[in-house]
C-alpha cells in the first residue's frame, strides 16, 4: 500500500487530528486514511466542484 508523508504540519493542525481520531477510537492513522479516502470519493469531488 502506498504511503503519504507530510512535513511541517502545524502541531495545532496535529493536536486537532490527533483528538478527532482519538474521539472516533481510531488511531491518527487510521483516522487520516478514513478521511483522505472520503475526500478522494467521486461524491466528494461532486461537491467541491458545485
């Protein structure tokens, strides 16, 4: 499976992740794999273009 590395992330943005994925039960990186494939589905690409 392919892997994303992301550099110089603001450690607020990293917090607020970190405790949303916490919130749901998940790991950060389960939690960033949920939500990095729900903004690539064809239904959210529908939406940002409106």
């Amino acid at each position: 499976m392919p892997n994303v590395l992301i550099r110089d992330l603001d450690p607020g943005v990293h917090s607020v992740l970190a405790a949303r994925a916490r919130e749901r039960g998940q790991s950060l990186q389960q939690y960033l794999s949920t939500e990095l494939t729900r903004l690539a589905s064809p239904r959210a690409r529908r939406f940002r273009s409106s």
